[in-house]
C-alpha cells in the first residue's frame, strides 16, 4: 500500500464513521422526540378512609391530600379545597369564626368557602365525596361540586 492509497483508506473510514455517528445521534433525537415528557401526578380521586373516622364538628385537615373533611351531623360529609385561589398557599379553618384564612396574602373564605376578604378572585372549590363499594369515602377533586353538597351516609 502506498502514501496516496493509506490516505485515501484512511479519510473514507474517517468519513463513513462520522456518518454513521451522525445517524445514531438523529436517529437517538428522533426516538426522544417521539416519547412525550409526562408530569407524573398523584391520583385526583382517592379514598380517604371510613365515616367513622371522621368527628363531627370540626373539620378534618388532610395535609397530603390538600383538603378539609367536613362532618355534620345532620347534613353529612363535604370536602373543601385547602388550596387559595389566590396563589395556592394552603389555608387554615378556624373552629372561632368558622372561616377558612390564608396566611400568604390575608383572604378570607366564609364558611361556605366564598371569598370574602383579600385578594383570592373566587371561592375555595368543594369536591364530590362518594361512598365506596368497600365502606370507605371517597373524594374526587377532579369533579368540583356546590359548597351545599353533602354525601349522607
Ligand atoms: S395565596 Fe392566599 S391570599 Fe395569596
């Protein structure tokens, strides 16, 4: 093999190399592009344990799930929302005058979650609570209800 030959050899394998780099890479980008990015989210509707769990009268806090848990006696079980309509910062219920407050910017919500003071534009959102076959309740955040609904059980 002479000089001029090796040379040749050599920049063809050079060549055919970087093509061959240059396809897995497209073809790599190609195949990620055709996977979609996914926000992976908790489930909206989840079971949040049996009636008796539950005490009448003041609400009960689910920290993971964002929500209140009501129970009366007479009117049955309701979900509010925990989450401001402002911002999202989570709001706290007080038993004394029986409203929700938000420690971010002061709005306060009425009983029935309307927003009544501050800067949050509408009320808390109430969501559908149902009986499981099972006996547990259920809450489902995707279906927002009237503040006045109640599951009686
Ligand atoms: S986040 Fe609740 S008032 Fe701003």
């Amino acid at each position: 093999m002479n000089r001029r030959s090796f040379f040749k050899l050599s920049w063809g394998t050079v060549g055919v190399g970087a093509l061959v780099s240059a396809l897995g890479v497209s073809f790599a980008a190609i195949l990620r592009f055709l996977k979609p990015n996914v926000f992976y989210e908790p489930p909206q509707a989840f079971k949040i344990g049996t009636p008796g769990d539950f005490p009448f009268g003041a609400p009960t806090f689910l920290v993971e799930e964002k929500i209140f848990i009501f129970r009366d006696r007479e009117k049955g079980f309701s979900a509010a929302s925990a989450v401001c309509t402002h911002l999202g910062c989570t709001v706290a219920h007080f038993q004394s005058d029986q409203k929700f407050h938000c420690p971010c910017h002061g709005s306060v919500f009425g009983a029935d979650g309307a927003a009544q003071h501050g800067p949050a534009p509408r009320a808390l959102d109430w969501f559908e609570v149902t009986l499981a076959r099972d006996g547990q309740l259920r809450v489902d955040k995707d279906k927002v209800v009237p503040s006045s609904y109640r599951l009686m059980v």
